[in-house]
C-alpha cells in the first residue's frame, strides 16, 4: 500500500499505540500546537523555550516525558495526538498516616487539525491513564494524577479526570494601590536564593496539617510545592521576558513578618497570554502559592456560593500586603491583573481590601483543575479526596 493508499484509522483501532517520539516527531508536533501556545514569542523562541524548560532541576533525567499516539500499523508513522506529563513529588494521607507517593501532571494535549473528530485525543488519554499508574513509581505507588483543562469538564471527565474546585479572584495592576500601603503590615520583596528555605517550611507545615486533617476516613491529597517545582515556573517566565522586553524578573513573591512561626508569604510568576508584548490585556501575575506558618491563621473557609466571608481576620492585611506587592510588581511586567486560585475567604477579604469590586470566578471552560485518583472509589474522587494547595503551582 502506497502513502497516498493508506487509510488512518478511528480512534478505537486495536493497531493504535501511545509511544514516545522521536525527537524529530517531538519538535514537529511543537510545531504544530505552536500557534496555540506560543503567545508573544516567535516559532523559534517557542522551540528554545521548550527545550530550555525541559532541562531544569524538576524536568531533567527523566521529569519530563512526552507521549504520542500513533498508528502501529502504518509504513510511515503520523503524531496522531500527543501529549507530555511532568512527574510531581506528592502526598497522600488518612487517618493520621502520611505517605509520599509519585504523581504526574499532563500537559500540552493537543490534536493536530487534520487527524481531528477521529476519537485520537480521547483514545491517548485512555492509554495515559492506565500507563501513568505504574509510570516511574520505583518503589512508590501513583495515587493520583492531575490535569488543568482547558476545553470544559466533560471530555477529560469521561476519561477518568474529575474537575475539583477551580476559582479565582483578582485584582487589578497597578503603580499606586489605592490604599494606603502604609495601613497594611510591610511586606518585603522575596529573591531567588529564599525558595529553598521557604520551600523547606512549607512542606513540613504541609505533611504536619495533613496528618492532623485526615482523621475523617477520606483521603487528603497534596502535591508538593517544593523549590524545583517552584523554579520550573520562575525558568518559564525568566525565559520569556528575556525574549520580550531584554531584561528577567528579580522579585520572585513577597513576606510579611520577620518571627519564623507567624509569617505570611506568597511566591508568584508572570505570564504574558498577549501576541503583543507591549499590551498588558490578559497578561496575568499568578501567586503560585500562599503560605502561612500560625495553622491559626489559616481556618478561613472556601467562599459560598455568593462569595460572602466568614468574619474578618487578623491574617487578612497580611495577605492584602503581600497582594499590594503582587500588584505593584505586575505592573512593572505590563500584566493586567493579578490573580489567586481558590481563595479562602481570608483570602477573599484581603483582595477586597484592595479592590472592593473583585469577585471570586468560578472557571467552567479554562484551566479547570481535574484529578484522576488510582485509589477506592476512583469514580468519584471530588467526594472521596481533599485536594489541599490546589493552586497556581500545580499548573503545567
């Protein structure tokens, strides 16, 4: 049979198989999804962004592993589908025991136009589903796998990733907040040689909340939000601005408070969604992670459903500084906005503090955060699991 002759198969074809590329079918599906993907940057800067992020601390040595779908039945093999997933360092507990266990985070699905509505995307991540169980776990179990959709929740719903709770709140960039900063604690600017402490802190306040918090029988599921993970996301926008505007981002998050035990702080990255670099709409400063080390501080609950808070709280100026910062940072690196996934109602207060107007937005199309759990009752893991720090960091 002739290339010309060759038929492609449907999407349930028993000769279809999830490979790894090579690298000439990795760099040709970038290619492809670049126009998806790339906002400001050339095709080039794109192709450097992606080799340059798979060599980092948290992607090299096998961190990062790409996918494709192809037909294994073909003389001259097409990328079907593909995909990439990041493996993640995670915890799971229950009643009082805390296990580290091996998770993966799926990124960049994508279909080329012209192998598309032939069921290819949703037979790949029928197979990544069940490799991703057993994938590079050693002497560790996967409990549980994530994803950040971006086209709804039915289509990775159906294939076994159940959307958790994906809101946000935001507020605006700006010079000169609105209020005075000098009514706010002060906060101070957080570098790149902080991380690895706060990093540190961060996960034994996270492994000791967990055992405390999973006395229910459900589960409580973390990923870990430690310093490679952290720099992963600092590598991206480093990269980028270096292409856009010449220059990298030096502040990397903010603190407020200088007695270890009672501090607040937050770690950010900024990411620019416009083709034009010298627009700021739609460019957004994400708070990858918002850390407080008083557990006391920290029982503000998830907004209902007309986004009323709880009460006031001491720790809310605290936050509100920290976002004050955010927002002065943000509108030196021409973003919009700044923004914070599922705010507690502390949270909630603080950013109101700053712009009474901002409201909480419940994401149902874009970055819908969806777990995919290996344990009992995997059909029905949003009532089963507690997914802690489901926020920025978690994103790939």
């Amino acid at each position: 049979m002739t290339v010309s002759q060759y038929v492609l198969p449907d999407g349930k074809s028993s000769t279809l198989a999830l490979v790894q590329p090579t690298d000439a079918e990795r760099i040709g599906q970038f290619k492809k999804n670049a126009l998806t993907w790339k906002g400001a940057l050339s095709l080039d800067a794109y192709l450097r962004r992606e080799e340059f992020l798979s060599q980092q601390a948290f992607t090299k040595d096998g961190g990062i592993t790409y996918w494709v779908l192809v037909d294994s039945a073909a003389k001259h093999r097409a990328v079907l589908s593909g995909c990439e997933t990041l493996r993640k360092k995670a915890l799971v507990a229950r009643d009082g025991k805390v296990e580290e266990v091996v998770s993966h985070g799926i990124g960049s699905v994508f279909c080329p136009p012209e192998y598309r509505n032939r069921g290819y995307a949703a037979r790949m991540m029928e197979e990544l589903g069940r490799k991703l169980e057993t994938w590079q776990t050693d002497q560790q179990r996967c409990m549980f796998t994530v994803l950040y959709s971006d086209i709804g929740k039915e289509f990775y719903t159906a294939r076994g990733w159940h959307p958790f709770p994906s809101s946000h709140i935001s507020v605006p960039a700006t010079s000169k907040p609105e209020v005075h900063v000098g009514a706010l604690p002060q906060s101070r600017p957080l570098h790149a040689a902080d991380l690895a402490e706060l990093c540190a802190i961060d996960e034994r306040l996270i492994r000791e909340r967990m055992t405390k918090s999973s006395s229910d029988g459900r589960w409580t599921a973390a990923l870990i939000p430690d310093v490679d993970v952290i720099q992963w996301h600092h590598a991206r926008e480093e990269f980028v601005a270096k292409e856009l505007y010449g220059r990298t981002p030096v502040v990397k998050g903010a603190i407020v408070g200088n007695k270890p035990g009672h501090r607040v702080w937050c770690y950010w990255t900024r990411m620019w969604y416009n083709d034009n670099p010298q627009e700021n709409k739609d460019n957004t400063l994400h708070i990858l992670r918002l850390v407080s080390e008083d557990e006391s501080l920290t029982e503000g609950h998830p907004p209902d459903v007309n986004h009323q808070t709880n009460g006031r709280s001491s720790i809310a100026p605290a936050i509100a500084s920290l976002l004050a910062a955010a927002q002065q940072e943000a509108s030196q690196w021409t973003m919009g906005d700044v923004e914070i996934w599922n705010p507690t109602s502390v949270t909630i207060q603080a950013a109101q503090h700053l712009d009474p107007a901002a409201e909480v937005t419940h994401r149902d199309k874009e970055s819908i955060a969806s777990l995919r759990w290996y344990g009992e009752n995997p059909d029905r893991p949003v009532e089963h699991v507690n997914w802690i720090g489901n926020e920025k960091y978690g994103w790939c």
